[in-house]
C-alpha cells in the first residue's frame, strides 16, 4: 500500500494508478511517501508521486519498511538477475532525500540505495529480554544472530538457539534446515 501527504491514491478498472494532489499543497514542505509493501505492482505509483513532487520543487522522502527483492542480495550464478540491484536503481533515480527502511535482510541494499537510513528494532528487543528474562534466545537465520546477538548479553544465563536454512538458489525455497545451540553465556553488558 503507497500512501503520501497531499496525494489520493486509488485505481481505475484496469488496476492501473488514480493518483490526484491537493491544489492547495506546499511544495516548500517535504512530501512523505510510506510504501507498505504488498506487490511490486505498487512501484510505478511511488516512482509517480515523487516525480510529480520533484518536478514541482519538493523534496521527497520514502518510509519503506520492507524492501523488495532484498533476498536477491548476491547472484549464485550466470542465470540469476541481481535484482535488487536494479530495483535500488530505480529508487535511486527517484532521487528522495532520504529513504528509511526497518531492520533489512543484510547490508546490501543500504548499501545500493542512496541516502538510505537504516532503523532497528534493538531497543524494543533489549526491553522485552529485560522485562521477560529467557532461557533460550532464538536466531531464525545466522543474519539474524549477526545483527543481534548481543541481546541475550545482559541477562546472567542465556542459551542461543540459532537455525541454518539451505535455500535453493533455482527455486529461492528452503531445503534443509539444521539447528545449533550455543552453549550458556555469561553476562556481559548489553548493547541496549
């Protein structure tokens, strides 16, 4: 779902974008677009609206949470598009004055979107560790243990749990799955 200060988004029988702007808008002010991702069918109406704001002098940002095709952050071999790359061009020739986004999959596509600000749900994670006290911290991926496993560092006694998934490179579905457990670990401080 795209939406934006100063712009009604809806469709027209054909699925294609009905973008209309408020008349009385301030193009000194910056133009907010929040993209909750659904489909990619959604990109054209975000690549509009800032065109649209841009060519009218406004400086637009984009709150994007989830990114698109970040999974596809390497090729595995001569078959495969990196089409990350190519859709971080596109947000790039948008040129928004700042792109945020919520936790991604690796480093990657920070890295190939300009102006991109990475945010973090660290601090709620340290609360609920603190509040709760676990015995055992789950890592669903080694990303996920990479990014945040100085959590479990501020409680006396934690076990880490962390799984490896093998994915398919051809079909990009999981295929095996393995589990490691760490041993105890002693208290260290927190990066909270």
């Amino acid at each position: 779902m795209v939406k934006a200060n100063h712009y009604e988004i809806s469709s027209f029988p054909d699925g294609t974008p009905l973008i209309k702007k408020d008349l009385t808008i301030n193009y000194l002010n910056a133009i907010s677009i929040v993209w909750t991702f659904e489909s990619m069918a959604e990109l054209p109406t975000v690549i509009m609206i800032a065109k649209d704001a841009k060519d009218n002098g406004a400086e637009v940002e984009l709150f994007m949470p989830y990114i698109p095709n970040a999974r596809m952050d390497r090729v595995h071999g001569d078959e495969d598009v990196f089409t990350l790359k190519w859709f971080a061009d596109e947000i790039n020739r948008c040129g928004f004055s700042c792109v945020n986004v919520f936790d991604p999959h690796s480093d990657v596509a920070p890295a190939l979107i300009n102006r991109c600000e990475v945010h973090t749900p660290i601090r709620e994670i340290c609360q609920v560790i603190e509040e709760s006290k676990p015995d055992v911290i789950y890592f669903p991926d080694a990303g996920a243990m990479k990014r945040y496993e100085e959590t479990g560092h501020s409680i006396v006694s934690v076990v880490r749990l962390i799984s490896f998934t093998e994915t398919r490179s051809v079909t990009g579905r999981p295929e095996r799955f393995s589990a490691w457990m760490s041993p105890v670990i002693l208290p260290r401080a927190a990066k909270c």
